[in-house]
C-alpha cells in the first residue's frame, strides 16, 4: 500500500510540474507582446504634427494655385490641397496671403513656418529650404500679347521681356539672356507682369505654362503662349532646412492618403478639366 501510495504522489506532482511549466510558457508568451508608444502601431514622424497649429505665407495672384475668388476668399489648388491635407492628417492652418517674394522672406525671417505658393524645387533652393515630396509637375511658358507676331525665341532677340522676381520663370529668361540679348524687367507680380505685355512695355513675359494658360482660357488676360521650356519644374512645400520636419512628413502622408482616395485627382480636375 506504501509503495502504491508513493506511485500515486509521483505522478501526482509530475502532473503538477508539467501543468506549472505550460502555465509559465503562456504567461511568457503574453508578455513578449509589448504596447507600442501609440498602443497599437509604431509612432510615425508625422504623429508629431497632430494638434499642432502652422503659419504658411502663399502668393496672392498665381491661379489657379492661389487666387481670390467672386467672394473675395483667397483659394486655389495649393490652399485647398494643403487644407485638406491638414484635416486628414490632424493639424492646423494659418494663411498669410503676401505675394510670393514676401512669402519666402518671412518664411526665412521665421515670421511664417513654411510656403506654399507654387513654388519649384531647384537644386538651389533645396540648400536653404527642406522640401516635400512633388505635387505638380510644371514646365515654363513663354506669352506674348495676342495680337503679336512674335512667334519663337529667334524673334525675342535683342528684346524686352519681363519675369516675376525670384521664380523659375525668371532663372528661365536668365539662362536665355546671352544667346539672345533679352533685357528683363523684373516685377512682384502676375497680374503686372501681364499688365507689362498686354501694354507693350514688354514683348513676352515668362511665367509657369499651367498658370498663363489658365489665365488665357478663362479670357484673364490677353495673351497667347509661343513656346514652353523643354524641362519641367515640381512644385513643393517648403520649410527652412532643419525645421518642422513632422510638417513635412505629414504632408508626404497625407498627400499620399488624398491621392490613393482620388480626392487629389478630382481638386486638380476642378481647375484643369478631367
């Protein structure tokens, strides 16, 4: 009976032992599975930006990007774009409407936190300012009044011309000067940049193609385009370089979020036609 006993107690315990060791196997396992910092996924650098309010300078006439509309609110592509990608991304906006030139000062003085005002990535301005990533691709026109006869580059030679200071449009007319003796006049604005054309104070103005052509269809100005610039130019958002970069990583993200919707394609179709 001692014996049968002691037999008894032994598997007993060994059952015990087994039962113990499968029990601390299941708790390990449960504990391998930590929490992330946002308690289900892993924190992104965009996270940083949610909650957060931000001043961003544009421009005042450069349609269809910014442009004040029948009612007098300033809107566009790049102030609809950036708001709507400020909501799906969780953070605020501040327009500043300055003029493009202004805009980019105050974003150097630190009076604003980024641009956004059609403004072209160049391997110059990528050493002062961090860019986002492209949101529209855009190549240089060159127009000249409707009624001209000036028809190609040959024809501006030894000409007058006239660009918006500080743009792609004039580094384009800069880089034209020698091969054809182009005088450039340099003003802070589209509209007087037209004005200069459709007056004859200049022969042809320099401005980027979607924003000219834009202007002539919808009977703006009295112009028409003789030729484009063979490369194009994309079009950022910029911060000064080391600053905000959760800015601009929520608006990589959200602009990726707009685009995989089609809420992207349908803002552009708006403006351009599908």
């Amino acid at each position: 009976m001692k014996k049968y006993l002691a037999l008894t107690l032994a598997i007993v315990l060994s059952l015990s032992l087994l039962a113990g060791c499968g029990a601390k196997t299941d708790d390990s396992t449960a504990t391998d599975v930590a929490p992330t910092a946002s308690g289900t996924v892993e924190a992104q650098p965009y996270d940083a930006a949610v909650g957060k309010t931000y001043t961003i300078g544009t421009d005042t006439t450069f349609a269809p990007f910014e442009f004040e509309d029948e009612t007098g609110t300033h809107t566009g592509i790049d102030i609809q774009l950036l708001d709507a990608i400020a909501t799906e991304m969780g953070f605020k906006v501040e327009w500043q409407v300055l003029g493009f030139t202004a805009a980019v000062s105050s974003l150097e003085a630190g009076q604003v936190d980024a641009v956004m005002a059609g403004m072209s990535i160049t391997a110059e301005r990528q050493e002062k300012y961090d860019f986002s990533n492209s949101y529209y691709d855009s190549t240089t026109g060159i127009a000249v009044a409707a009624d001209s006869k000036v028809a190609s580059l040959d024809d501006l030679k030894g000409q007058t011309v006239v660009a918006k200071t500080g743009t792609t449009g004039a580094t384009y007319a800069e880089s034209l000067v020698a091969d054809y003796a182009l005088n450039i006049l340099y003003v802070e604005d589209s509209a007087t940049m037209y004005t200069y054309v459709e007056s004859g104070q200049a022969v042809a103005c320099f401005e980027d193609y979607p924003i000219i052509q834009y202007e002539i269809s919808r009977g703006n100005v009295s112009c028409k385009v003789i030729t484009q610039s063979e490369e194009s130019c994309p079009y950022g958002f910029a911060v000064m370089k080391g600053t905000n970069p959760e800015l601009i990583a929520a608006f990589n993200e959200g602009l990726t979020r707009l685009k995989d919707s089609g809420e992207y394609d349908t803002l552009l179709a708006s403006y351009f036609g599908a």
